[in-house]
C-alpha cells in the first residue's frame, strides 16, 4: 500500500472516529481522550491488519506518527 493511500484511510478513520476534531497530517492525539485513543488504535489494528502493542501505542502522538508506523508495519519503510 502506498503511503498516500494510509494517509487518506487514517484521516478517514479519525474522521469517522471523532467527526468533531479537524484531522491533518499535523495533527496530534492530545485533542482525544485516553478511551478515544484506545478506540481509534483498535480501528487501525481492524483497517490495516496490524497488531499495535502498548508500547508503540503510547508513542503515537500525531497523525503523521500513525502513518510511518503503519508504513513501517505494512511496507517495511525505514524512517
């Protein structure tokens, strides 16, 4: 999957998770609650068939952040 193609499902995942916040790709976590976090990880563990552990959970704290991770996850990326 291309990296254009995980940004536009991960914004529309956060936009279907919490329609009230502005989504970009600098945007940060910290606009959700911690439940709100939990929920949004467990959409991107179903929508890219990864499995996210609570480790690299809590170093997801941005939009971008969440896209080179599942990059990394599904392409083998490097940053």
């Amino acid at each position: 999957m291309e990296r254009q193609q995980i940004e536009k499902k991960v914004l529309e995942l956060l936009k279907d998770q919490k329609p009230d916040v502005q989504w970009d790709l600098t945007s940060s976590l910290d606009k959700v609650d911690s439940l709100d976090t939990i929920e949004i990880n467990f959409a991107i563990e179903s929508e890219f068939n990864v499995s996210i552990s609570e480790e690299d959970a809590q170093k997801l704290k941005g939009v971008s952040c969440i896209v080179d991770y599942i990059d990394r996850k599904i392409n083998g990326a490097k940053l």
